[in-house]
C-alpha cells in the first residue's frame, strides 16, 4: 500500500500512473488481440460484429463501472484519514451492492440481447454474430466486475503493481486462448467471446486470492450493510454511474449512425476506435493517478497538495498528447492495417476508412488529456456531480452534431471525429473555470465520518 499524503507529488503522481498506465495496455491489448484475430482470420463482418456488441456491452456495464469509480474514491479518502475500521466496512458495503447490481444486469442482458441488437440497427448480415458474442460476454459479466472492483480497491490503497501483474498472467491467457479457440477449434465470435470471458474469471481469483493473503484492509470478514457508508457510497458512485450510462448511450447512437454506412464503414471504424483506445491510455492513467492522488488529500485535508496533484498532472498529459498525436499522424495507416487483411477485396477500403477517422481526431488529444485531469481531479476531491455534467454535455453534443454533419451536410465517417474535439474543447473550457473559481472545495465525504466506531448505529449484519 502506499500514501499518497507525504513526499514528491510528482515523484507519486508518475510512479503511480507507470504500473497503471501498463495495466490499461494490458487491458486494451486484450480488445486488440481479438480484433486482430477476429478481423484477419474471420473477416472483416466478424470484425464489424464485434465493434457493434461493444457498444451495447459497455452501456450494459456503464452501472457498475461507475459504481466501482465511486467506491475506489471513498475507499481512497478513508484510507487518506486513516479510518481503518470504516474502510474495512466500506468495501462489504460495496461488494454487497455492486455484485447484487450486477447479476440482476447480467441476466437480463443475455435474455433482452436481440432487442437491444435491434434498437442499435446492427446489419442483418452481422446480427447474428454480435447477438451470440454479446450473451457469452454479459454471461460472464460477475468475472469481469469482481475484478475491477478489488483492482480498484487495491489501486485506492496506492497499489497499481498487483493489478499489473494480475493482467499481465491474464492477456497472455488471453491470447492463447483466442488463437487456440479460433485457429484450432474454430469457434468463431464465440471462441473470442469464451477467452475473454475465462481469462476475467481467471484475474478475478487471482486478484481476490492476493487481497486475503496481503491485504487484510480489503478482506471480507462479515458481511456487513453499513447503511451511512452506503449513503457516502451512492452519493460518489450514482453521478458516476449516470455519466457512464449517458457517455455508453451516446455511443450507441454514434454506433447506429455508423451501422446506417454499412458493415465495411463499421470495420474501419472498429479497427480506428481500437488505436484511438491505445492511444489515450497514458492520459487515462495520468487521470486515475490525479484522482487516487486528490481523494487521499481531501481525506486528509490538505486541499493545496491535491491542487498541486492537478497542475502536475496538465504539464504531464500535455507532453504525452503531442507525442502520441504526432505518432497516430504519421503511422495512422499502418497501424489500422494492423487489423485487416490487406489482401483481402475490401482490405484497402476498410483501412482508408479507419484511418480518416484518425486523421481528424489525432490533431486534438492534448484538449482530451486536460478534460481528464479535470475529471479525475474532481471525482478525487468529491466533485462527481460536475464530471457527470461535463461529460454528458460533451457526449450529447457529440451525437448531436455527429447526426447534423450526416444528414445535413452530407459528410461521412469524419463526422464522427470532428464532433468529438468540439465537446471536449467546450467542456474544458468551464472545467478549468470551476478548477480556478475553486467550486468544488469542501465536498470530501469523509468528514461526515469523523465518528467514533461505537456512535455509528444504523449498522445491518449477516455472515
């Protein structure tokens, strides 16, 4: 474990995001990998079958996803005011509500996936393919959470090297898993869909195995409902849940409106969506280091080293965004062709195609990267609401000009990048006026619980 409260905030800020950084690769190599496999070796409708499941799978998710956010944020500023016994209590409180959230989605997806196949306008001759992608996926939703959720915690606590090495045994069981389920056995979408699905459950019993052996703060002992905790808990995590749910459904209407080009425009935007993913991953971690950095100084109340934390983070996202920009420009062809054949009769197609979509929006990863430290910055020092209106103001007008672009102006798959810059530019802007102006001081939840363990009644239990 590793507090953040005393030492360089710089020296904190890189060392944390390093290990974090490796882990989100690990984690984006696990899509890359099976776009590859599935778009070399099954085609390039197998490929667009895959990127439309994707949307509808991370709107399905978006409830926990944002769940887990909240939950590290208040595991961070407890662990930053030393409330030991609370933390331990906090993260049953947790367990309990997302888990339970997640096996009602997670049975309700596998039965409802055609309709929301349906509402999405997948093309007919790929239907079929997501549909069966998609169920085995949300069939084996409770893996990927539990997962997520202890490699949250563990990265709350400072840690970002557990997590790393859990990944690192995971893509590589990832990987040969694919290739022997698509190669050998010939499974298909479903043989790419099962891989990732056992090598989830393989992370989360690795994961939970390495909290009961070293990290007796995250280990279940009882099951308790703290029901003033849950409060703190749903107060951090619903803003964060809705922002991930509005940013998934954007998505899917930007998904719908690309499905309507066909399934050739589908596969060059996967393939495109996959590098841009890649690409964004050090301001990503950049962002998680500034919130984890931030949410352990609120708690313990030293708000000029969680601002320090931020201006920290803007020079370094800043750096990093005009390298990757400048790399994605120069190589934007080569790296989409990584996932074509190029052999193939619409080879050449599909790889203009993603590599348009690059074109436009690499010129502007440096206003993504500031938008994240923001948002990281915010939800660390309790802020969430503004990060939820912030990014939904940016997806919304995404979609919204993405279809003005279409239908009015008759632009194509460009559309969809030159709406993107414009709603993160816009929502930077006030994100750095509210950072300034200082609106979000005084909003930790962790003074609420400056209580001795024995005052707090309202305690349900069950082992």
């Amino acid at each position: 474990m590793k507090d953040l409260t005393q030492g360089s905030a710089t020296k904190h800020i890189i060392t944390f995001s390093v290990p974090l950084l490796l882990g989100l690769i690990l984690q984006q190599l696990y899509g890359i990998v099976d776009s590859i496999i599935v778009g070399r070796y099954l085609g390039g409708q197998a490929l667009a079958a895959v990127a439309s499941a994707g949307s509808v799978m991370h709107f399905l998710i978006a409830v926990t996803v944002g769940f887990t956010s909240g939950g590290s944020v208040l595991i961070s500023q407890l662990f930053g005011a030393k409330q030991e016994k609370m933390l331990e209590r906090a993260v049953s409180t947790i367990v309990c509500t997302v888990l339970s959230v997640c096996l009602v989605i997670s049975a309700l997806s596998v039965i409802a996936m055609p309709l929301f196949m349906r509402a999405l306008g997948v093309p007919y001759d790929i239907f079929d393919n997501a549909v069966l992608y998609m169920r085995i996926i949300m069939g084996g939703m409770f893996f990927t959470v539990t997962y997520n959720l202890f490699a949250a915690f563990l990265r709350a606590l400072g840690d970002t090297k557990r997590p790393l090495y859990i990944l690192m045994f995971s893509t590589v069981l990832n990987i040969g898993l694919s290739l022997f389920f698509v190669l050998v056995l010939g499974m298909g979408v479903a043989g790419v869909a099962l891989t990732t699905v056992i090598s989830q459950a393989a992370s989360a019993v690795i994961c939970y195995a390495y909290i009961l052996r070293s990290v007796a703060l995250l280990r279940i002992k009882k099951f308790y409902f703290d029901r003033l905790l849950f409060r703190a808990f749903i107060r951090y995590s619903i803003p964060a849940a809705i922002q991930y749910s509005m940013t998934s459904f954007a998505n899917m209407t930007i998904m719908r409106l690309v499905n309507s080009f066909g399934s050739m425009v589908v596969a060059g935007y996967a393939a495109a969506l996959r590098i841009d993913a890649f690409a964004l991953v050090t301001m990503d971690s950049l962002s998680i280091a500034v919130s984890t950095f931030a949410a352990q100084n609120i708690g313990a109340d030293q708000e000029k080293r969680a601002r320090q934390g931020a201006y920290n983070g803007f020079v370094m996202t800043s750096i990093v965004a005009i390298i990757v920009s400048g790399t994605i420009l120069l190589f934007r062809h080569s790296f989409v062709s990584i996932f074509i054949d190029t052999a193939s009769p619409d080879g050449a197609q599909i790889i203009s195609i993603g590599a348009q979509y690059l074109s436009v929006l690499a010129w502007f990863y440096i206003i993504y990267g500031w938008f994240f430290i923001l948002n990281g910055f915010f939800r660390g020092v309790g802020n969430p609401e503004i990060v939820l209106i912030l990014t939904v103001i940016s997806m919304t007008m995404r979609s919204v000009i993405a279809h003005l672009l279409v239908h009015y102006q008759g632009f194509g798959i460009e559309a969809v990048a030159m709406s993107i810059p414009i709603g993160w530019g816009l929502c930077s802007a006030y994100g750095v006026y509210h950072f300034i102006s200082r609106k979000w001081a005084g909003k930790s939840a962790v003074k609420k619980f400056q209580l001795p363990l024995e005052d707090i009644g309202d305690i349900q239990e069950s082992t």
